[in-house]
C-alpha cells in the first residue's frame, strides 16, 4: 500500500501501514484514547487486547492496520477488518487527543476505504457508541448511513452494561 500524505494544520500527514516499531505507540494511543470515553463500553484494554496483535488476524484475512503520523508522532490509527468476501468493517480509528479536529480521523478512514476497494470490498460497515457524536458527524459527512441502533450487553470489569451503539454503512465503487 502506498503512503497517504495530506497537510493537517501545515504539517504533513503521513498515513500508512503499521509497523512492528509502531506497536508499543499504538498501545498506548489505544489505551489513551479508551479511557478518555467514559460512555464508550471499551474502558477495560483487555477487551480487545493488543491492536498489534490483532492487526495479523486482519492482515492475514485482507485487511489493515494503520497508523498516521504527524513529523513522527502518532496521531492517530485505524483498522479495517473483513467480515466475509464482500463486506469489511472499519475499526478501532483512535486520534491522539492533542491531533484531534485536524482532518486526521477523516484522512484514516479515507485511506482505509481506498484500501478496502483495492481489496474489491463492495462495502464497509462500522459501529460506533452514541456518546462518540464527533464521529458519527464525520461517518455521515463521508456518506455513512444508518443501518441500525442496538442495545449492546456486554461485561465491562464484572458489571453488566448496555451501549446504545449505532451500525452504518457505506456502498464503495469497485476499483
């Protein structure tokens, strides 16, 4: 996958693939990122785990890791997950609180849909967490729509909880 460069505030964006030198940074960002949403049902890291390690699952099934890098310090990532032949899901997309309103978020999940159609995905699904309104706004604006809202039970550090947790969605052309 080529490199991705836009400028984000008069510094150049570089979006591109994780590296094995990037995992401890992206980790952290994660880590960060998920205690800063405390409406967010991911509060406990273990959850998922590793972002690192799971971006080897999702290379290995024809999706990505990405990382976007501001004159070398992470400000954001993002993941692209197949679901089956046809359909992949846009996860894990993190900015670094201090890159935030940036175009950095826009700038991931464009790169991740450009690979996406390069993989020949007809479409790309995300879930996103009520409370994220921020990210709703930019899903809809890149052309997102609402597939549904669910009630989502999970177990966060042994108690019960429900998200209200929006599904969208989005057509992409073939390449």
């Amino acid at each position: 996958m080529k490199h991705f460069s836009k400028l984000a505030m008069d510094k150049e964006l570089v979006v591109r693939v994780a590296q094995r030198a990037d995992a401890g940074e992206i980790d952290h960002l994660y880590k960060q990122s998920i205690r800063c949403n405390k409406q967010g049902f991911v509060q406990d890291f273990n959850f998922h785990g590793s972002l690192w390690k799971r971006s080897r699952e999702w290379r290995a099934a024809g999706g990505e890791l990405l990382v976007g890098r501001i004159s070398n310090a992470l400000a954001g990532i993002g993941a692209l997950s197949p679901i089956d032949s046809r359909v992949a899901e846009i996860c894990k997309l993190h900015v670094s609180a201090n890159f935030q309103r940036r175009g950095i978020g826009e700038a991931i999940v464009l790169t991740l849909m450009r690979l996406a159609q390069s993989h020949n995905f007809e479409e790309v699904q995300l879930h996103v967490t009520q409370s994220q309104q921020s990210a709703i706004r930019l899903y809809q604006r890149l052309g997102f729509e609402d597939a549904e809202t669910v009630q989502y039970k999970t177990t966060v550090f042994g108690v019960e909880r429900t998200f209200e947790t929006l599904y969208m969605s989005k057509k992409i052309a073939s390449a």
